[in-house]
C-alpha cells in the first residue's frame, strides 16, 4: 500500500505543480486593451435611421473605427517590424451648448408688481449664471405657441412662462419638445422638460392683513384684485385672516374685481372703495398702477409690489412679493449642469420664496413689532394662515375648528372668507384684445433693477451647481427677514 501511495502522492504533485503553471503564466499576459466606443444612430437594410415610438433616434454603441497613422509629410508610420500602425478615428467635439432663457409676459415689464418680479430674477440670471436673457411681453394665451418659437428663433433653449394662464399651453408645448425646456409660474404639470413653481405667497399676506387692522382709522380696508392672478382667492383670504387677528368679528374687508390690463377698470374699483370708506387699499394684481392710483388719491396702500418703497414712497405700509430668484437661478443652474429634474416647485416664507417688504413712514406704533413676530412665527412654522375654524361669507364652516388646511387645498380656494362685507366685480369683456407684436427685448427698463434689493446669497438654496453668484457690493433696499 505505502508503494502506491508514494506513487499517487507524486502523480498529484505534477499535477498541481502544471495547475499551478498554468494559472500564473496567465498573470505575464498583456491586459486586452479597451476598445473605445461611439454612439451611433441605428439604421435598417436601407440605411434608413430607426426611430422609437416618439419619434426619436435609435442609438446604439459602436467600437471607433482604425485608421492607419501618417507623418506630417503624409507618409504611412510603421513599427520596427515594418508593420503599419493604426490610430483609432478622432471624433469630433460635441458644440458646446449655449444657454439662453427666454421670459413672455402677459403684461408689460414696466407695469410693476408680478412682471416687476420676474425682472429681478431676470436680471439675477444674467448676473449669477452669466446666460443671456431676453424677453416677449403683453402676450394673450392664444398667442403663447408664437411667443414661443419667436424666442426659439432668437436662440433661446430655456422659456420662462410668466402668467399662470400660459400653465396648459407651456405643458403642451413641453410635451413635443426634446431641446427647449420650460419653466412655468402657476402651472401644475411636471411633463417631459417642463417644470411648474409657485409658492405660498398667502402667507406674508397675511402678515400684511395685520399691518392693515393696525393702522386703519375708518376700520374699513379695501382690495383691489385681479381674477386671474395666482391663487388670487387663497392670497385675498389670507390678507382678510391677517386682518381678523386684531378685529376679529369686527372684521371689515371690501373686495373689488377688476382686470390688470385695463387702467379704466383700475381706476373704477379704486374709486368705489374710497368712496365706501376704505382709508387702507390692498392691490393683488400683475400690474402697479392700482397702488400707484391710490396712492395719489392720498391713501395708504399694501400691494404684491417688490419695490413699493419707490411706488408710494409716502403712502405705503408695507407689501409681499414673490422672490422668483431663489427658484429660476437654481433651476437654470440644474439645466445648465445636466442635472435637471422636472418637478412641482413650491416655495414659501421660509424659503425664502415669499417675501415681504419693508415697512413705510409714518406708522402706527407696534405695527413692524407685531408683523415681524407673525412672520417669524409662520417662518419657524409655528403659525397657520388657514386653521379652523374658518367660514366663508355665507357663514358655512370650510375648515373645521382645529383642522389646518393643506397647500394643495388652498390653491384650490375659490371662496372668500367671512369678513369681506361686499364685494364689486369691474371687469369687463374685453373684444378683440390688442395682443403683442413679437419684438424680443433685451434691456432691463426699471431703474431699481440696477440696484437690486435681494442680494445674490439671498436668492438660491443650496446650491447644487457648480457656477457661484459673483459678489454684488451695489446698495441694496431693505427686506424683512
């Protein structure tokens, strides 16, 4: 037995000693090398170019093709061997993109208020992203799809819608392009290259609400609001609950409707309001000249105005606007760095999306005191705007005592809340609106936008790009914090 175990035990030996042999001759062996690849459109038989169900190209990955290597003289390179030596093909650099982003109006730029906004943020890209920015204004709905490939025309890949009323067309647009991008204030569609942002904008109208039942001597107060502004009846509601914080069941709101496009119908509503006795007029509307009208009829005035300070200088309490720096500049830095995802933007007071604007002269005591405690509480989220119980002008509960109403439930308010006595509706049908004439804007037209009052640290989150806002040392206005 020991004979043929010393016999097996050195049958096994060789065996192992070729296994091992084997397996680390293969560690001398040359990696392979990694053959560099290109994207390619797929084509059929006919050399036709396949394409998916939306129409797009098929691609497909291709190792590079060889190409025999030459001298500068043109001659063909060979190795010592005398073999002719091969490059992979150069392929050509992709054209760096150039980023514009176009703005279209409903309105004109130099009405103030909402457009006055968007121009801050409009400004802010230029100044933070370095891309060029330019815009269509006074554009109706019909028109928007126009507006559109004007400013595709003028080379622009990112389109600012500026109205909630363009959010269905801005979605219809976004669902067949696969280049331009579309950023749409008040929409609620989330589709292909389109996202949609708005804020809680009700909150610091709230605070402004306050600022009224403070000062009013008459303890009537005015609104003046247009029906196609955003979240219009959520904003005018919250100004009303702000009110209700001091007068409670006295509470005594006159609402009057009227259309931004027609200074006739501004003028009306206004006019009625004083006349009923209202010595406080608020203005929610795309437009400044409602304050503007109020203010020189020497009434104190609140409005969605960024820069009230210079509107009414002498008659204003203070106002609430929408930072659309904080979401534009982020937003267009994420395009920019491949890194976009469409989504449903919602900013607030904490965000710093919605603002409110320092307070005016001549005062009544406290008022800047008790406004800034309610505007730090609704910022650390100590304080509801819409918390039951809360009824509407016919005295039916819409939010039961104790309940707090959601964002996506007050976006859909279309009642008004106890509290608002009367109510007058100004609008008019208008036919055969004057729509606009395509010409592309590029300069920035308000004075007070080349000293802007929210400083570049102010106006993004966190950042995720990879482009800082450049420091801006120029004067800025104040803003509450």
């Amino acid at each position: 037995m020991s004979g043929l175990f010393k016999k097996f035990r050195k049958a096994a030996a060789v065996v192992i000693a070729a296994a091992c042999v084997l397996t680390f001759s293969g560690c001398d062996e040359e990696e392979e090398e990694e053959i560099p690849m290109k994207t390619v459109a797929v084509t059929n038989l006919d050399g036709e170019i396949v394409t998916d169900d939306k129409g797009e190209p098929v691609m497909t990955e291709v190792p590079l093709e060889t190409v025999a290597r030459t001298d500068e003289e043109g001659n063909l390179v060979t190795d010592e061997n005398g073999e002719q030596v091969y490059d992979y093909e150069t392929l050509p650099e992709e054209p760096k993109t150039v980023w514009k982003v176009g703005f279209v109006y409903s309105g004109y730029v130099d009405d103030g208020a909402t457009n006055g906004s968007f121009e801050v943020a409009r400004a802010q890209l230029e100044r933070s992203l370095g891309v060029d920015t330019c815009y269509v204004e006074n554009v109706l709905v019909a028109d928007f799809p126009d507006a559109v490939n004007t400013l595709q025309d003028e080379g622009c890949n990112i389109i600012v819608a500026c109205s909630p009323k363009y959010g269905n067309s801005a979605a219809k647009e976004a669902r067949s392009s696969s280049s331009t991008y579309y950023l749409a204030f008040g929409g609620d569609s989330q589709v292909g290259l389109m996202s949609s942002f708005g804020g809680e904008l009700y909150q610091t109208a709230s605070v402004c609400g306050l600022a009224a039942a403070h000062n009013t001597k008459s303890n009537t107060i005015g609104v003046i609001a247009d029906p196609g502004e955003y979240n219009v009846y959520g904003v005018v509601d919250a100004f009303v609950l702000g009110a209700a914080e001091i007068w409670s069941a006295h509470t005594d709101v006159r609402v009057n409707w009227a259309w931004s496009s027609s200074k006739s119908e501004i003028e009306a509503a206004v006019d009625d309001l004083i006349a009923q006795g209202s010595d406080i007029i608020m203005s929610y509307m795309e437009t400044d000249y409602a304050i503007r009208y109020a203010s020189g009829k020497g009434v104190k005035v609140i409005g969605n105005c960024y820069d009230l300070p210079e509107v009414a200088p002498d008659n204003y309490i203070t106002g609430f606007f929408f930072n659309f720096s904080t979401y534009l500049v982020d937003e267009v830095r994420s395009i920019i760095n491949d890194n976009f995802e469409s989504r449903i933007y919602e900013g607030d007071v904490a965000s710093g999306m919605a603002r409110l604007v320092s307070f005016g002269p001549d005062l009544m005591n406290g008022t800047e005191d008790i406004c800034k405690t309610l505007y730090d509480y609704i910022k650390e989220g100590k304080a509801e705007t819409f918390m039951g119980e809360i009824k509407n002008t016919d005295g039916k509960i819409m939010v039961e005592k104790g309940q707090i109403m959601n964002f996506a439930n007050i976006l859909k308010i279309n009642w008004l809340v106890q509290g608002i006595r009367k109510m007058g509706t100004f609008t008019e049908i208008i036919d055969n609106p004057v729509g606009s004439d395509f010409s592309v804007h590029y300069d920035f037209k308000k004075e007070a936008l080349e000293s802007q009052n929210i400083r570049p640290e102010e106006t993004t989150t966190a950042a995720p790009a990879d482009s800082a806002a450049p420091e801006d040392d120029e004067p800025q206005a104040e803003i509450v914090e």
